[in-house]
C-alpha cells in the first residue's frame, strides 16, 4: 500500500497567511519535526514548521488545565475565533498578563517592532485615556495578576509617573513596565524613582544580545553600552527586572545561555523571557518555514548552551501551554539550582508510581498550578515556593526571599504561518487596544491595530 512520508497527529484551524481566512489545518510528524499542513482554495498550500520535539509536542496535552475566565466579557461570539476579540465569551482563559500603551512613540525605530512604533509615529495617548484602559482590566479581572505599562517607549510618556501614580492605587497584584532601558541607562535619578514603587513592580528590560551586528539588525541601534549602564543602575538600586530577549533564528540564538549565565550573576534580575519573532509589524521579511525559530527549538538550546538545565526542568505552563515554557531556580549561597530537581514533572504526572501522585494530591496540584502560571509574579512565587517544598518528603524547604527566585520563560507569539486556533483560545497574554477592548497579544497584531480594521471587517463580512 502507498505510505504517506509523514504520520498525520491531529486537526485545527488555523489562517491562510497571505488573505488571513479560517481554513482546516494539519497536525503532523515528519523527519522529527511536527509540521502544520494547510491549504487555502485562492493561495494554494502551506507547510508550517511549529517545533523540533515531538514527544515534547505530545506532552503539552498533559499539561492543560481548567479554564479560569474574566468576570466581564466585552463582546459577543458572532463571526467565530479570532474575528470577535474583545474578549469573547468563547475564550477560555482570562488575562495572567495585560499590557497596556500608552504611547506609539519610540526613541528607536526598531526592525522587529509588532507596533511600528518610532520618534514620529502616533501620538502619546492622553491620561484619561490610560486611566480608562487601566479601569478596564480591574472591571475584567477584579484584581489583575499582572499589568504591563508598555509602548512605544512608555518612559517618553510626559505623565508618565502619573500614570505609574494611578496604576499603583489600583488593586492590580503586579506591575511591569516594559522599556528599551535608555532613560534608565541615562538618568539614575529616574531610575531611582522607579525603585519608589516597589514592591511588586519590576523592569521588563529588552536584552536581545551582546553583539553589536545583531542589536543593530533587531534594534537598529548598537545599545551595548546602554544596557550595560541599565543594568548597573537597576543593580545599584536592586530593582527587579526580568530581562527580554527577542530571538531571532542564525542571529543571536547562540547567545542564549550566555544570556542566562549573566543574568544569574546579576543582582537585580529575576529572571530571562526569551520570545521567538512573531511575523507582524515590521517583521515579515523572512523565510516562514526554514527561518522561524520555535518554542522547543528555544527550549532545545537552553538545555545545549546551559549546565544548569534538564529537559525536566523547562515544562509547558498549564494556562496555555502550546505557547508558553517555565522553569524556576534557587539561587542559593552561590548556587543556582532549578526547581524541578525538588519537583520532578515526570514523577508527578505519572500515576504509576507509587510516591506523590499528582493527580491524587490536591494540595500539591493546587499549588503546582499557582506557581506555574504567568500571573504569578516572582515575589509572590517565592512564597508559594517555600509551601510547596514543605508538601514534597524528605525535602528540607530553604529559607527564599524574592532574591533568591529567578525564572526563565519561553513566550511564543503566534502569527498568521503558525496560527493554531486551540492555542489563541487560551491565550493569557493581552492587550487593551483604543477601543477599551482586551486582545489576545497575537490576534491584536493580526487584525486589530488601526492598519488592520478595515480589512478585519472585509473578512468579517465574508464569514456571513
């Protein structure tokens, strides 16, 4: 009998990447890799690569856990997934991380922007408009695990601080501010204010590379020095920062555990989130299907480039886990050791065994959940951590304060190529557009920026 060369897993829905259309999608495994095959009737056929894994591609399911929604949803379920952002009540997670803009303006015109952000473009917004979008979040979330001021550059915003003012009387459990660290690097005075609103807040510092090629092609701009003067500053302050690393295939993807080493070695910095480029804004220039960088590729080369790490120790995150990688690690008395040596994944999933038993310890369930999940910001962890060593036998729990917690994340973002309807229907990451409506981060890029509207709707009024 003929043999397809591939061995066909599973079906979705995804969209076709040149007119954005729902079309069937499969899943499939092939020389290794798991590929999504696809076929739109007017632009002919697509073949995706979405990881380099498949066994780990098979455990995600395992992984998965009950939806938990907002307590307000803003739209209705009309056209069906992702024409009706808003978000739906067909949406099957709530926001673990909300960002907000509250600038288009940028002091860098960076190649890898999903905003288009620059010195010229857009416009500051005003601060009834901020105070609206943050209103928004608490009425969804009662109070928001984790909120995000972020841009353009949000520290050219001239209320700025007064927004920061605002955010802060507000019961919002976290608060990050994402920067490209240039004000930071510049003016330790403001750097020095932005320790006053500790705790539970922190700096999301892009930090794509050392290498002065690829900063310039990722940012447009060699910011060695900035960075280096950023960091010195938010270590002088010890002001928790988690440091963002754009990662973009054959340009600074070798440079990943270097990354991971120095941040370790950082006093300020609790953590590394590395994100894979997703093909929006100014990034659509590169081959798809042998240029795209995937999560288990990231994971892969974590576990390469690092002594630290074993494949146990990097396990999807239960909220969304087709599009998010977790791990935590002690730093203790100079030694950095990953959490998932107390708590092995492989030994909690497997109901064979007959020590703790995940799915038979409620507490330990409990508490693997809370700690394992975007919405749970590392001074909080910290605590939670403590309790659930105390949960396991023969583990002594160490004394942790939030200096001693540091956690990596591989954040996937998904575009029109690898578009996989199952993984944007528990998206967790989003974002607050000009309409007061809240966007899973990927459908905000692909439809729902100023440029995208009228052609949303065209599609829209196709799917009738």
């Amino acid at each position: 009998m003929p043999t397809r060369k591939y061995t066909y897993y599973d079906y979705t829905i995804s969209l076709c990447p040149q007119c954005l259309k729902r079309i069937d999608a499969k899943i499939v495994f092939e020389d290794g890799n798991v590929y999504m095959l696809k076929r739109c009737p007017e632009h002919g056929n697509s073949k995706i690569l979405i990881a380099d894994d498949i066994e780990y591609y098979k455990n995600i399911r395992n992984y998965n856990k009950p939806s938990e929604t907002p307590y307000t949803f803003n739209t209705k379920t009309h056209y069906g997934c992702p024409y009706d952002c808003g978000l739906c009540p067909d949406h099957e997670q709530h926001s673990c991380l909300t960002i907000i803009e509250i600038t288009d303006r940028c002091n860098l015109t960076c190649p890898t922007c999903y905003a288009g952000s620059s010195p010229t473009h857009g416009r500051h917004r005003t601060f009834e408009e901020v105070k609206t979008m943050l209103d928004t979040i608490v009425e969804n979330e009662k109070e928001p695990d984790v909120v995000q001021i972020s841009g353009g550059e949000p520290t050219l915003h001239p209320q700025f601080f007064e927004i920061l003012d605002y955010a802060k009387t507000l019961p919002i459990k976290h608060i990050m501010v994402n920067t490209n660290g240039i004000e930071i690097a510049k003016d330790f005075e403001f750097a020095k204010r932005l320790k006053s609103y500790s705790p539970d807040f922190e700096i999301y510092l892009q930090f794509d590379s050392f290498k002065e090629e690829a900063l310039v092609s990722l940012r447009g701009a060699n910011l060695k020095k900035i960075r280096e003067k950023a960091i010195e500053n938010l270590n002088n302050l010890n002001l928790s920062t988690t440091l963002v690393v754009t990662l973009k295939k054959g340009l600074n993807d070798d440079e990943i555990g270097k990354i991971i080493e120095y941040a370790l070695n950082q006093k300020c910095v609790r953590g590394v989130t590395f994100q894979p480029t997703q093909i929006a804004g100014r990034i659509n220039n590169f081959d798809y299907e042998t240029n795209r960088i995937t999560l288990t590729e990231v994971r892969r080369k974590i576990l390469e480039q690092t002594e630290i790490f074993k494949p146990d120790d990097l396990i999807p995150v239960p909220c969304n886990p087709d599009a998010l990688v977790m791990g935590y690690v002690l730093k203790l008395a100079g030694n950095n050791i990953p959490l998932t040596r107390y708590i092995n994944p492989a030994d909690l999933l497997d109901n064979s065994k007959n020590t703790i038993v995940y799915e038979q310890d409620q507490e330990l369930h409990r508490k693997m959940f809370e700690i394992f999940s975007t919405g749970t910001s590392t001074d909080k962890a910290s605590s939670k951590l403590h309790s659930l060593l105390c949960c396991l036998p023969f583990v002594e729990a160490p004394s942790l304060s939030y200096d001693n917690l540091f956690r990596i994340i591989i954040m996937q973002f998904i575009d029109a190529y690898n578009f996989d309807v199952r993984a944007i229907k528990k998206s967790c990451v989003h974002i607050v557009n000009k309409d007061n409506k809240i966007i899973p981060f990927e459908t905000m890029n692909l439809f729902y920026r100023d440029d995208k509207k009228e052609y949303l709707e065209k599609i829209r009024i196709q799917t009738i």
